[in-house]
C-alpha cells in the first residue's frame, strides 16, 4: 500500500523484503550497513592533538619555570 505519490509506507518495505530471495536480503542488509556506517562516520568530528595546545595556559601564568623545576627537584630528596 503505497502512501503518497510514489512514496512507500515502512510497512511496504517490510512486505517487499519478505518477497525477496534471502541472497536479496543479504545483498540489501549489506547495502544499508555500508550506507549508514558512511552516515555514521561522517558525523564523528576528528580531532587533532594539537587542539590541546595551550589548554590550561592561565595555570601557569606568572610562574617561573626554571623556578618551579628549582623548587621541585629540590624537594625530591
């Protein structure tokens, strides 16, 4: 039962897919994987290391780092 105008109902594919012969089905679970592995990959964001760069920078701000590395190797031993 179609829908709209050339549109089919979920219902309708289930029904075309019990039609099919199960190397068909095969094909096509294969062919919605491969599809939406695409979809999904496409929506993870990579991310580079050097996105890191400066993170926690005011930290840091106004301390010495001779100073600090003085300080904490002397408190070693």
């Amino acid at each position: 039962m179609a829908t709209k105008k050339g549109a089919l109902a979920y219902k309708d594919f289930v029904e075309g897919i019990k039609k099919l012969e199960p190397e068909e089905q095969l094909s096509l679970v294969e062919l919605i994987s491969v599809r939406l592995k695409k979809l999904i990959s496409g929506k993870k964001k990579k991310h580079s290391i050097m996105e890191l760069a400066g993170l926690g920078a005011e930290i840091w701000k106004g301390v010495d780092a001779q100073e600090y590395v003085r300080n904490e190797r002397s408190s070693w031993g």
